[in-house]
C-alpha cells in the first residue's frame, strides 16, 4: 500500500523523510497490513526502526495496543525503547531502538545451539516475559522471529529482546479500585505460530502466562534440535503431534529442569524465581564441563555465541 491507498501494507519509498524528522534508508520487513523500516533520525542521526500500519485496517489497530504496552515497559530492558509515535491521514507509526537479528534468522543457519546459549536465551526471555505479565499482559505468540539481539557494537547487544506485541491480550481487568484475573473465556479465537503455541491454544482455551511458558519451552527446545512436528503439514496434525509426544520427548535435547516450565495453568503465577535458579543451575553445571572440555588458550566458544545474556540478579526485577 502507498500512502493514501487501501489496507495493505504500508509502501514507504526509501529516501522519504516522515514528519521532517525520520529519512526512510530501507525497509526491514512486512506483515499483512503493517511495514518495519530502518530510518535515520535527521535531529541525533541515529539509526532507529519505524513500524507504520494502515489506518484502514479491519479489526483495529495493533499498532495503537503496541504503543500502549512499549510505553509501559520503556526504559526497561529486554523490549525495544519506543522513541515516537504519530498518526497521519492514511497510515499511523512508531519509532523504536534498532535491534540486531531475529532468533529465527540466526536458527536458519541451521545451527545446533550449546546448552550454554540455551539457557542464556531462556534466562533474557523468562526476564522479558516477567515485564510484559508485570504489566498485565501475555504475548502470544513468543517464538524465534520475534525474539532479537541488541545490535553488535552496543550494550544492548548482551540481550535478547522480545518484539512484535500485535497478539497480546490483557489478562487482568480493573473492578472497584482493584486489579483482579480476568475470568477466561469458554472458547477464544486462535492466537500464535502454530509450531510453538500450546495445545490449549490449539484448542481455542483463553490464554495466560502458562502459555507464553509453552511457547518458550518449545523454543528453547527447537535451539537444540527439531521439535517432533516439525514436518508436520498442518495444524491440526501439529496438534495430535503435540497432544501425542510425552515433554520428555520433547525435551530430549534439554536439560531436565525444562519440565518445570510445563506445571503451571491459566490461574497460578509462574514462579519465576525457581525457574530462573534451575536455568542458572542448568548454566553453571554446562560451563563446568565447558572448562573441562577447553584446554588452556582455546577461545571460550560461550563468548562467541549470540545472545549472550547479562545476568542481574533476579532481584533486581523483582523476581
């Protein structure tokens, strides 16, 4: 879509200044109504990404929930920083920081991940995650493509960030001055990647923090190797697949602390300090046997993997 046209995805050509602030340098990626583009921002002459959507877009706008959620995680890490938003006559926008890579770009390298780089991925998302429950909120759709690191040459490099918040649903409701559960639906709509939702979602049951757990169990999963339906045609036998196969199938690949992830429902708070203490014991016990396994001089191969995550202490988020 052009500017001024229909609901398709915004078409931004490059060199275009928007606002007389954001220079267009090219375009990073497309949804069905939405657009991400590298931008220069002519006032710092940084690099920053902007997101544009279609004002007429059916179904409302998920830029505008976007907003609503980035303002309230901004300045924390493991999101994007959101640096300016706007709305124009046919497309509205949002500048965030600039990220790295995506999981999924990294993953289609074909490359089998450490335990080590396992659990540091674990580690930055089971943080990310806590924010955005913190906030009231689930994601839905956690999987590698919307998982990124910071860009190289930068602090922000240390972490992995989550991204694209247009699935996520707020599970907590104001009543009488108080925030409570809200009451889960009998039947919802689908929501997520059918590769890493879990079955309850495949089974149209309201979603909560339990499922964003499943999401990034079956992530970290798939760093170690293929998930069992990854095959698979279609959704529905994604789902029998799913149903079908013990966690410890799964899990094969996986350190055995992983089955913790998979004992919580819609209602329980996901205690998220126990979690984050067996991905550190998972962590500890690799890199002794990293050490064992490196001689002397040999280049520490965790120091070159991406992602590589900077632990603060589970206290300093509240945990």
């Amino acid at each position: 879509m052009v500017p001024g046209s229909d609901s398709g995805p915004v078409q931004i050509p490059r060199g275009k200044v928007i606002s007389r602030r954001w220079r267009i340098i090219k375009k990073l990626g497309e949804g069905g109504c939405g657009a991400v583009y590298k931008v220069e921002d002519l006032q710092t002459k940084k690099e920053a990404a902007l997101k544009a959507e279609s004002n007429f877009v059916s179904g409302g706008s998920v830029l505008k929930l976007e907003v609503q959620i980035l303002r309230r995680l901004n300045n924390k890490p493991y999101a994007p920083q959101l640096i300016y938003s706007a709305k124009r006559e046919s497309y509205s926008y949002i500048v965030m920081s600039l990220l790295g890579e995506t999981l999924r770009h990294i993953t289609k390298l074909g490359k089998i991940f450490s335990v080590s780089t396992q659990v540091r991925v674990g580690v930055n998302t089971l943080f990310g995650l806590k924010q955005i429950h913190d906030i009231g909120f689930v994601h839905r759709d956690i999987k590698p493509a919307n998982m990124a690191i910071g860009q190289r040459g930068t602090s922000e490099y240390r972490f992995v960030h989550i991204l694209d918040f247009g699935l996520a649903r707020e599970y907590v409701v104001s009543s009488e001055g108080k925030l409570r559960m809200r009451r889960p639906r009998q039947r919802a709509l689908f929501r997520g990647t059918t590769r890493y939702c879990s079955v309850g979602t495949h089974e149209k049951a309201e979603q909560g923090r339990v499922d964003d757990l499943w999401c990034l169990l079956y992530m970290l999963a798939e760093l170690r190797g293929p998930l069992p339906w990854a095959s698979a045609r279609d959704k529905r036998e994604v789902y029998e697949l799913k149903k079908a196969t013990d966690i410890e199938v799964v899990l094969e690949n996986c350190p055995v602390q992983f089955i913790k992830f998979s004992t919580l429902d819609y209602y329980t708070r996901p205690n998220y300090k126990l979690l984050y203490e067996l991905l550190i014991e998972v962590m500890k016990a690799g890199n002794k046997e990293e050490k064992k396994r490196n001689p002397p001089g040999r280049e520490n191969l965790q120091k070159s993997e991406p992602g590589q995550a900077t632990f603060l202490h589970w206290n300093a988020l509240g945990f």
